[in-house]
C-alpha cells in the first residue's frame, strides 16, 4: 500500500530533551515536507526537501532540524524543544515538481512540557 | 505573496441539505489549488485539485469545486451532506515544493 508513515504518533516530552519524529514513504516521491499544525493556523510548512541531501526552510523553521540521507526517508529534529512546539506535526510526499498533490502521513502529536 | 482565506471557520447543515465551504485565495501568478479532508485523528485526504484545466473540479465522495479567477474563488460544494462527511476540510494552494493552507472549515452535520 502506497503510503507515508511516521513515528510516533504521540509523544510527550519534557523542555530541552532531544527528539526525532522519523518519516518515511514506499512511493519513491522526490519531494517531502514537514508542516505543523495549530488551531485557526491552518497547516504551516516547516522544512522541506527537493531530493536527496537537498533541504530547505519553509515558513516557520526555527527550532527544528531535518535531513536527507535516503530518498524514502525525512526526519524532524527538535534539539532542545520548547513549549510552543506543542503541536500536530505532518509530513507529506509529492511526486515531482509543479502541481503535484502531496500525501500526508497520518500526524504527529507532541507535547512539550 | 500567496495565502488562501476560508471565510468560514465552522459550517454546520442538516443530512441531506447541500454544502458550501468558501475558500478565496491571493497568488501573482495562475494557481493550482487544493481541497483536503482530515477526520478526527486522522492526516489529510485530497478531496480533489485544480490544475488549470476544467474549471469545474469533480472529486471523491461527491464533492466539486469551481475555479473562478475573476472572484479568485475555490469554493467546495456538495449537493447532499451524509453524516460522514462530517470532518475540517482545508482549502491550500501551491503544488509538491509546498503548499499554503486557509485556516480550515470544521463542518458539523445535524441528523
């Protein structure tokens, strides 16, 4: 089944203590972002990637850290956490370039306290 | 610069009335735009897109939406609402490097 995975699906932390929500797709998408989402935000991006070892910032990418070592694979970093990261967190995929649809993961719930 | 704006945050009709989820959008050049559903713990679904073809969009579950670029409108319609559907719906614009969403639409069916 073609699809984006993410792990984990909660996660509840403390100030300052590293974490990776990891991020993966089977449908060899060139293109992957991370959005976060936030009532009466709507969904912001927060880093994305064109392919591999090639990332760039989104709208809102400060406190967070993402690479690119595989094709299939797109890990969110948050090296020191703080409460206003509390959050829904998506990835997503997308074919290739232009108006293409992304595909989303089914979310990340972190709480950072 | 481009953002999208729902102008409602919270629709609510009776199963079996027809639906109308507004979504303007603002975009310097022609725009491909998006219709998304999320269920309750659930990621987003597409709905369905527009890619400068048919102004008239079809798309799953029986829900439309039509491209008016003189209103720069998208606006999500379906004639009968099911209890199903009940779910936030986003409106986004932008294409696979990335996509700018509206606030979204909660919408509430009454049995």
């Amino acid at each position: 089944e073609a699809q984006v995975t993410q792990n984990p699906r909660y996660l509840i932390t403390v100030t300052g203590k590293k974490l990776t929500v990891t991020c993966s797709q089977n449908m060899n998408h060139e293109y992957m972002s991370w959005y976060r989402q936030d009532p009466g935000l709507g969904l912001r991006q927060i880093y994305y990637s064109m392919n591999v070892e090639v990332t760039d910032k989104g709208d809102v990418p400060e406190g967070y850290k993402v690479s690119r070592k595989e094709k299939r694979n797109f890990p969110l970093i948050l090296e020191s956490p703080s409460p206003n990261q509390t959050s829904l967190y998506f990835c997503a995929s997308s074919l290739g370039t232009g108006a293409y649809e992304q595909y989303f993961g089914p979310g990340t719930r972190l709480t950072v306290t | 610069a481009q953002s999208v704006t729902q102008l409602d945050s919270h629709v609510s009709v009776s199963e079996g009335t027809p639906v109308l989820l507004r979504c303007n959008y603002s975009s310097s050049y022609s725009p491909s735009l998006f219709w998304y559903v999320q269920h309750p713990n659930k990621g987003l679904q597409l709905l369905l897109k527009y890619t400068s073809a048919a102004t008239l969009v079809k798309g799953i579950n029986g829900f439309e939406a039509e491209f008016k670029k003189s209103e720069t409108s998208f606006h999500l319609t379906k004639p009968s609402a099911h209890m199903s559907d009940a779910a936030e719906y986003f409106c986004a614009l932008g294409g696979a490097q990335k996509l700018v969403f509206g606030q979204g639409t909660r919408l509430t069916i009454n049995p």
